[in-house]
C-alpha cells in the first residue's frame, strides 16, 4: 500500500506545519523537524498546537499559512471524518497521522495518511541486526487501540510477522482489533490474546515485543496481570526487540523491565526519527526526497530527548510516540 500522494502542493514561501493534538507541549519533535526544514532550504516552521477540540484542529489545517500537519491523540481517529481524502494506509490503519496540503482545479485540498508504521518497522529493522531473535517471526503488542494498528501493520506487511500475540485489559477491545484487521488485510495476521499464565506458556518467544500504550504502574488485578504475563515472556532463555512507543519518559517500565530481562530495547523516540522522512515526502509531495543530513537529524532529535529528560525526568503518564 502506497502512503505519499505525488504532486502535493508546497510553496517556498514562509510555511507552517503543526503538530495537533492533546498533551502536544511535551512532543521533542519540533527541534528535528525544524532542522529538516532547514536542510531542505524551505522557510517552513514546525509548531506544537494543543487542541481541545477537533473543530480547532481543522481550522488550523485550513488556514492558508499551513503546509500540512501531525495528527497526535486523541483526533488520530476522529479526524477522518474531516478530510477531502483518506488514502489507503490511513483507512487499513483506521487512523490518520499526517495530514498533506495539496491543489486542484476545484480548490485547496486537506489528504490523510498515516506513517506511524514505518516509524515502527524501521525501528525494529535497526535494533534487529545487532540483536540476534528467535526463529520463529512471532511478536507481542501490548494495547490494542490506534498505536497497536500501526503496530500490527508494520509486523505483518513489513517484518513477516503472521502470527501476533495481543497484551490488553479489555477484550472487546481486542475483538474490535480483530475485526478492522480481517476487515482490511488481504492476509491477515493470526491474533491471540494472551488472557493467562498458561496461554502465554503455550506460546512460542516473539521476536519482537512493542508497548502501545501510555506508561503508568499497575494499580488494578488487570493492570497487574499484564506485567506478569509481559515477564513470562521477558524471562525465557531466547531474547528478541522490544520497542516501547511511549516517550515520556524516555526509560519506560517497559523499557526498564526489557533492560533486566537482557532484552535489546528501544526508546520511542528512534519511531518519530524513522518516519521523518516519509511524512516529508508527503508534505513536500516529492516521493523521491531525501533529507541531506541524517546525521545531523538524528543528533538533533537525541539532543532533544536529552533535555525533555532534564525537564521532566519521570511524569506520571508517557505519551505515545505517533510524531
């Protein structure tokens, strides 16, 4: 499935991109996406805009300064509904990440699109060649909302994961993945939730393990359940990735708990460096950029997770790294 839309509209003319959202002032995203715009000699500036409601994210997405935008929780699934196009990636995804600005004949046009999943994939690929996993390409997502969509696409389609095993307190929740998952695929992951002790001893070490969901202690039985059934997992012989998209903080529980178990981990962050290119692509309409200077991207967005653990080492709940 093909995410980038060629012949977007870009000017190079002062510019905004915004980041829309709730909780968006803790994003260490601006600082990258800065520098990019910068490296592509586009007077473009990057900005967090916190929403409450999706009324204002749209006005923002309508103005006529705006080259585009990331879409954060919670209007990742609710902005849908508001573009003049959805492609096919956001409607599988049952969610929307980036938003593109483009022109026709009929007037200025908003497209959907989402690119959390390369974020992901690329992600694993990386921690992948220095780690070596299991034989068997299974691989467990805790959480069950929009992150673990991106999830499951990017282990299916990318990393030939069929068979994967779901972590979640809620199981209609669970019964709702399944069914957006079968719905969409042409050939769909096999899903097991892992409800018990024994289901997870009857399953097979994944190779990867990715954390969808906000980090918080286990407070209530189901809470708690999870982290027990997660350390099943974490505390065979085999080890494989473990990738937490929360950010904030950047050492999660997960991450922490992966780090004791001699897991190879990876912090959220490395997810909005390896999608960045691709939602370039997609804002500028060119599906062959590339940006010149990755080092110096990726030093850039490290230098900023560096201080947001200065100015807030250990928050009660983490963001989810969609941007």
């Amino acid at each position: 499935m093909e995410a980038i839309r060629i012949g977007m509209h870009f000017s190079t003319r002062p510019r905004e991109l915004y980041l829309i959202g709730i909780g968006t002032g803790h994003s260490v995203a601006p600082a990258m996406h800065n520098y990019i715009a910068k490296s592509l000699q586009l007077p473009w500036t990057f900005r967090t805009k916190e929403c409450s409601t999706i009324e204002e994210c749209m006005n923002l997405l309508r103005s006529d300064i705006c080259a585009g935008a990331s879409v954060t929780m919670p209007y990742k699934g609710e902005i849908l509904g508001e573009l003049n196009e959805v492609d096919e990636l956001a409607r599988t995804l049952a969610a929307c990440n980036t938003v593109c600005v483009y022109h026709t004949t009929t007037g200025r046009k908003l497209m959907g699109t989402n690119v959390d999943w390369c974020g992901i994939s690329g992600s694993l690929l990386e921690a992948s060649i220095k780690q070596p996993l299991p034989s068997r390409k299974t691989a467990l997502v805790i959480g069950a909302g929009g992150a673990a969509r991106a999830a499951l696409y990017a282990l299916s389609s990318q990393l030939g994961c069929h068979h994967v095993y779901i972590l979640n307190r809620d199981e209609n929740e669970v019964l709702g993945l399944k069914r957006d998952v079968d719905k969409h695929y042409d050939s769909p992951p096999h899903i097991t939730h892992v409800r018990s002790i024994k289901d997870a001893q009857a399953l097979l070490t994944p190779a990867y393990i990715i954390g969808t969901v906000p980090d918080s202690e286990p407070v209530t039985a189901e809470e708690k359940l999870l982290k027990i059934l997660l350390t099943e997992f974490l505390g065979r012989s085999e080890k494989g990735v473990l990738l937490d998209m929360c950010y904030k903080p950047r050492r999660t529980r997960h991450i922490i708990l992966g780090q004791s178990y001699k897991w190879r981990t990876v912090e959220g962050t490395h997810v909005i460096g390896h999608q960045a290119e691709r939602q370039w692509r997609a804002w500028v309409g060119d599906d062959g950029l590339q940006i010149p200077d990755k080092q110096g991207m990726w030093k850039c967005l490290q230098q900023a997770a560096n201080e947001s653990m200065i100015v807030n080492p250990r928050p009660d709940r983490g963001g989810i790294s969609v941007i």
